[in-house]
C-alpha cells in the first residue's frame, strides 16, 4: 500500500508541476489559451493572477515532494489535504473538471496513504 500511496501523491505532486507550468508560463500562450478556451485578450488581462495561482500550485508540488522524500506521513497527509480543499473549491465554483483533475487523484492519494498506516 505504500508504494501505491507515493505513486499517487508523486502523481499529485506531477500534476501540481504542471498546473504551474501551464498557468504561470503558458497561460498568454497559444498552449494555454487552447487548454483554458480563452480568447488572447482574456490570458492577456488575467495572466498576473495565473501566475500567482500557479505559483500556490508549485507549493503544493514541493510540499508533496518534501513528503516523499522525508517519508513524513504528517507532510503528506497535510499537502494532499490542501489539494482536496482546493480541488473541491475549484470545481465549485470555477470549473467542475477541476474535481476530477485535482481533487479526485489528491482523495486516492490519502486514501491509499492512511491504508498504508
């Protein structure tokens, strides 16, 4: 149960990489804009506040990360808590993809390490 519970929050911490690749330095580009459906002066007028919520995603990225090196189970369960709160945020009030894109893989994650207790 161990090794599947840090494949999943490695998975998580991936995901989280590229969430900020994507909205800190891809969002007023051709990639963003089509993986977003946002007009160029949409990504134009909101690309600071991506970025910004990119840069949160990079912190939940290293947190995870941290988790899996240290082995803390506290760390993990924290971060991948953070994950779920905001993934559940996200699909309720920006956009429901974001509970199966975010939430649902940061919920197996937790589950699968609190089986591995």
């Amino acid at each position: 149960m161990t090794l599947i519970a840090n494949i999943l929050i490695g998975f998580v911490a991936l995901l989280h990489i590229g969430f900020l690749i994507l909205e800190m330095f891809l969002w007023d580009h051709p990639v963003g804009r089509k993986t977003f459906k946002m007009t160029s002066e949409y990504s134009k007028a909101s690309a600071s506040l991506a970025a910004n919520q990119g840069l949160y995603n990079g912190f939940l990225a290293a947190g995870l990360i941290w988790g899996l090196v240290t082995g803390d189970f506290a760390t993990k369960a924290f971060f991948l808590i953070c994950v779920l709160i905001a993934g559940t945020y996200g699909g309720f009030t920006a956009k429901r993809s974001i509970l199966y894109m975010q939430a649902l893989p940061g919920l197996l994650g937790l589950i699968f390490l609190y089986l591995s207790r």
